[in-house]
C-alpha cells in the first residue's frame, strides 16, 4: 500500500539523519496520499540507518493504523502531523527536524525574521518563522500548539523542541524548507553574534510578496 509514498518518506527520513537535521531517533517525517487521505509517516524510535520502506506506518486521519508490515507504532507525534493535515488541507507533506541553531531558537522562544531573501520561498505570512507555544511531545496540547503557527507559514519552530516544515507538493520539498529553517537560524545566531546581540535588518512580508520570475526571460 502507497509503495512509493513509504520509499520517499523513508529516503528523506534517512538523509535528514545523514545531513546533521536529525539525531539519536529524535524527529518524524510523514506524506500524505490526496486519493486515499492516508498518511504514510515514520515508525517511532527505530534508528534511520536500519529504517526501510516496509517499516512507514500508513494511518488515518483519526489515528487509526491502516498498515504497519513490521508491527511498528507509528511516531508518538502523529497527533501533530494529523493536526497540520487538518488544519491545511492543501499541504501534502511534513518535515519535523532537531536541528541545533534551530532548536536554539525553539528554546528560547524566539522567532526568526526573514533576513535573507531567499526566506521568500518558505511561504511565510509574516516576514519570520513564528514559534508554536510549548506542547508536551505525543499530547494532544502539542497538537493543537501547531494550528495557528502552521496557518502563518510554512515553517515554525516549536518551543523547546524543534522545527516543522510543509510542503504542499512532496516529502522532498518539505525536507528543503527543514533544511533552510537550519541554514536561516545559523545565519541569524551569526549575525547576532557579529552585531554584538542587536537584531540585524530584515524584511518586510511586502517586499518578500513582491518577488517574481524576471518577465524579461524569455522561454521559447
């Protein structure tokens, strides 16, 4: 069942690990099938060099196990995942990461602003990657932290815990957003660190908004 959907969310889950974004177990990956609305999502507490296709859970979005071949419980986050799929119809993918200048940010609850230009790709509403309020992790209070904080953007931290990104196309895009959400926090942690602690300049959502492909490019 969704062969395909368990092999990327498997690959994803696997290079997250490879590339430093994941660590030690910790983080979750699902996509979800826009026929069915089944959720293919990463089991809990297996290591990601021992993980393959055949190990992704498929669930609802009630929570009920559809398919676990390996008789693995899907990630004790479910509830979190199944939340934003609720809450955002369109997205069709979702990256959880601990990635560490992220999560330092998450634990202090400081939102990131949009300092580099390229934050405009991340589908952000408000010119940062807002900060979802403390949930104990697998509870139905983490859940619910994520429903306005995933109807801002597409990227979020959560408080002293990590980051969320979605995507409305594939677990691989997802997984770029995560990536960048690491990429910006460093660059913002370096920038406070040059500026002496001042907040560097950052841009408004209008001027992120404004970006277009250059008309002037023509494809013939």
């Amino acid at each position: 069942m969704l062969e395909s959907l368990k092999k990327d969310v498997c690959e994803i889950a696997k290079r997250a690990q490879r590339d430093g974004l994941c660590k030690h177990k910790s983080g979750n990956f699902s996509a979800r099938d826009p026929k069915t609305g089944y959720v293919v999502i990463t089991p809990t507490s297996v290591d990601r060099d021992l993980l393959t296709p055949r190990d992704m859970v498929v669930i609802d979005l009630e929570a009920n196990v559809i398919e676990n071949l390996s008789n693995l419980r899907p990630t004790s986050e479910s509830l979190m995942h199944l939340m934003i799929y609720k809450t955002r119809p369109e997205v069709n993918a979702i990256a959880h990461t601990h990635s560490a200048f992220a999560t330092s940010f998450a634990v202090l609850n400081k939102p990131i602003p949009a300092i580099v230009y390229e934050v405009a790709t991340l589908g952000l509403t408000k010119a940062r990657i807002p900060v979802a309020p403390y949930g104990r992790p697998g509870t139905r209070e983490l859940a619910e932290s994520v429903i306005e904080p995933c109807k801002e953007g597409d990227c979020f931290l959560l408080e002293k815990h990590g980051a969320v990104a979605v995507d409305k196309g594939d677990i691989y895009e997802a997984f770029l957003k995560a990536a960048y959400i690491e990429e910006l926090a460093e660059l913002y942690y370096r920038c406070l660190g040059i500026n002496n602690g001042n907040e560097p300049d950052s841009f408004t959502q209008e001027e992120l908004s404004s970006w277009a492909y250059p008309s002037q490019i023509n494809m013939k």
